[in-house]
C-alpha cells in the first residue's frame, strides 16, 4: 500500500507539489489525472525515491521513502514516461540485464525474466532487437523490466501514451489484471481510461490534490441535482407537464419528439428524491408506454472540468 502525508517539493520559490496526503490500499488501481504541470509526475518520483521532498514524506508497502528507500526500492516497480530502452539488445538480453542491476541472482533472474516475458505475452518476440518493436510492445517491454523483480507496489507514468487504441487496450487489460495481487498509481491523459482500469480516480492541480475518490462517489459529491433519461411513447408536451408536477421533480426537457413512437426525456430531479416509481406509475395509469428510464452518469471529463474549476470539497480525509 501507498500512505503520502503532506508531500511537498519546492523548486526555489515554486511548488511543485503542496501538502499531498493520500491513501492507496493494497491490491488497489488508482489513477492520478490532471493537466500538463499539475504535478503528477513530481508526486510519482517522490513516491519512487527518485526525488527527494521538501517536506512530509511517504511509506510504501510499510516502508519510508527517505529512512528506508532502498527497502522501497525492492519492493517498488517504476516505469517512467519516457523509459531508457537499449534498442541493440534483445528482449530477454534487456531484462537479463536489468535483472542484474536489481540484484537478483542467475536462477532467480532466469526465472523471473521467463514470467514476465510470458505475463507481458514477450515471448516469440523474446530474441528481437528492441529498437525494431512498435511502439505497443516497447511499452511492454518497460512494463516488463518494472516487473522484473516481481514487485507489490507498481508506479507507471502514462504507460499507454502515443499507443494506438487496440494498443492502449491490451495494455489496460494487462493493468485490470493485476487487481488484487499489486497495488497500482498510473497517470494518465485519458480520462476514459481511468474509468476502464481504475478503482478510484485522484485529481491534481497546481499541486495541490483536489479528489480522491471513486467516480461514483465523486458524480454524487459534485451533483446537485439527479439525472434521468426516459423514453415514453405519449404526447410530449403533455408528459413533460405531467411530470414536471411530480414531487421532487426540477425539470424535465424533451430533446427527439417521436412522433408516433417514444420521445426522450432528461428529467432532473431533487439529489435525495427517487422519482422513477412515480414516472411509471403516472405513464403506466395515462396509457403511455416507458422503454427506457434510467439514470444518466456523469461523465468523467464532467467529473475532471468541474473539479478542477470549481474545487468543491471532494477529496476524502487524509
């Protein structure tokens, strides 16, 4: 598991990361958001011993990022944005050789360079050269060397950036997979992406943590009304009067007339107030057909835009 407590680095006079305290618990897949400069990747190499902070500090896997960092380091698996890759040496040359760096001996390193190359699907690629793989499976390959010595803790620095989506995809199902058996902080421009792969979303700005919270969660903190899509066959003008006079309804808005068939609805309504019983009953009592009514989610670029303008009190407790 992850525990930040008041993180800070400060270049001279600029903060690059401000009092950052957050909780990631053990076999959870948290995604880090926020725009160019928000600190994402200061925080990451913190966590990571690379940088050293300012101020507060951190503990992974029950270990202290400035008393026992090479502790962290044995149990910490790093893939940054931009990986060093030798692309003269071949794939399992390249592993063997980072495996060497990370201290494991010849039958340990045999071993678990022959795991990663089978987990990350390396294998019939196993004796090419790395400058000769696409894009897709060099990131696999920094993938690999990040899992090398089979590490708990696993921090990844845009690890799909400039794929391909079938690329991005395959990289996303290989990061689900380790749910449960390693704890997982990746950043990421791709706000779906997060949704996809993630257990809770952690928005970052100037610095400073905004939200740390699942998207569910965070969709019900930054609503202030509830949302309902429904399709109803009935005359339009009549259903959205006739609703609009349920209790606990704001409004409703028609948006396709179908003629004779349904026509959509979004109905708005007060955040506490469950209204769906009501609309099917008073359709179903004036003869109007419902196919469809459910509740309209929040997308996350929502959740991301009113986070970051309006900076409401979402984040949870350190």
């Amino acid at each position: 598991m992850i525990v930040a407590s008041q993180l800070t680095k400060r270049y001279g006079a600029v903060r690059a990361v401000t009092e950052v305290s957050f909780t990631v618990e053990h076999g959870e897949i948290v995604g880090l958001l926020g725009p160019n400069g928000a600190g994402k990747s200061t925080t990451m190499r913190m966590l990571a011993c690379i940088l050293a902070p300012t101020s507060g500090t951190a503990e992974l896997a029950g270990y202290d990022i400035l008393r026992h960092s090479f502790e962290v380091r044995r149990r910490l698996g790093y893939m940054p944005e931009n990986i060093s890759l030798y692309p003269e040496m071949t794939i399992r040359g390249f592993l063997d050789f980072v495996g060497k760096m990370k201290g494991l001996r010849r039958r340990a390193r045999t071993a678990r360079v022959a795991a990663v190359i089978e987990e990350l699907d390396l294998g019939r690629l196993s004796a090419r050269y790395i400058g000769t793989l696409s894009k897709g499976y060099r990131q696999r390959v920094g993938l690999a060397q990040a899992l090398l010595h089979d590490p708990t803790v696993l921090i990844l620095d845009e690890p799909t950036i400039g794929l391909d989506p079938e690329q991005a995809a395959e990289f996303r199902r290989l990061i689900r997979g380790m749910h449960g058996r390693r704890t997982v902080l990746l950043s990421t421009h791709i706000l779906s992406e997060v949704r996809l792969t993630c257990d809770r979303v952690m928005i970052i700005n100037q610095g400073r943590l905004l939200a740390l919270d699942s998207p569910d969660n965070l969709t019900l903190a930054l609503r202030d009304s509830a949302e309902l899509v429904a399709q109803i066959a009935g005359p339009p003008e009549t259903v959205v009067e006739t609703l609009q006079a349920l209790p606990g309804v704001r409004s409703v808005a028609c948006h396709s007339p179908g003629g004779d068939g349904p026509s959509s609805y979004t109905v708005r309504a007060e955040p506490a107030a469950e209204v769906r019983p009501a609309i099917v009953a008073t359709a179903t009592a004036r003869g109007w057909p419902v196919f469809e009514l459910r509740s309209r989610e929040m997308e996350l670029e929502e959740i991301f835009h009113r986070v970051l303008h309006d900076q409401p009190p979402a984040t949870e407790p350190p």
